[in-house]
C-alpha cells in the first residue's frame, strides 16, 4: 500500500499564514495574498463617499489591481480591525474626512505609517506600489 504525502493548497496556505502575522491578524506577502488592494469605505452611506471610492474601484480593476471592496453599513474601527486581520498587502481609505482634502488614505499592512495622496492620483499611486512588488 502506497500513501501520499504531498503539499496541497491548504497546507501551503496554512503554512503563510503561520509565517506571516503579527497581534492583529495576518499580514499576506504580496505574492500570495488573495487581493492587492483592500479599499475601505467611510461611512458607506455618505453617497459622495460611495461615489468617489467606487469610481476608484473601478479605475484600478481597469490597472488590473485586485480590489477587496469593503462597503459594508458598519463602523470605522470594525472596518479597519477586520482589514487588519484579513491582511491585505494595502489598505486604501476613502471617507468623509480624507475627502475633505479630496484625498484617499494608504497603508501597507505591513507597515505602521500611512500615506494621504489626492484622489485624481490614486490609482497611479497605488498602481506603482503594486508593481514595486516582489512577484
């Protein structure tokens, strides 16, 4: 009788996921991670918020960024704990307050500081950091 003893999907997620997290949840290489992108919402309900985060949806799936889209009805600090632990490589915020300066807000996952780029240049932006990128 013969056995098999091969490295599925699950076992090799398993394993990145065993090397890669930190207190707050997982913290995907980008070469792995399911998404580039995770574009948060701030609130979802503020339709000028909606609208401007959306529009930048669409012009990075354009780029052929991978958007996570979180446009749940819930609160900043359960958006931003959930990206957290989902650990997208980049968070990307569009709210109420960054859309007063017309800008979006960035953080790599893996880093503490963030980035305030204005909205007409996202995508650019964020399209530079993703191919700067280990593949």
């Amino acid at each position: 009788m013969g056995g098999s003893y091969g490295i599925g999907v699950g076992r090799s997620v398993q394993t990145i996921i065993e090397t890669h997290y930190d207190d707050k949840g997982i913290v995907w290489p980008p070469q792995v991670a399911p998404y580039q992108v995770h574009l948060l919402a701030l609130p979802v309900n503020d339709e000028a918020v909606r609208v401007k985060a959306e529009a930048l949806v669409g012009e990075l799936q354009t780029r052929g960024i991978e958007v996570l889209y979180d446009d749940r009805d819930e609160s900043a600090g359960v958006k931003f704990a959930d990206a957290d632990l989902i650990g997208i490589p980049l968070r990307v915020t569009v709210s109420k307050r960054n859309l007063k300066e017309n800008a979006a807000e960035l953080k790599l996952r893996s880093g503490s500081d963030s980035e305030m780029v204005p909205l007409d240049n996202a995508a650019e932006r964020i399209a530079s950091l993703v191919s700067s990128w280990p593949r």
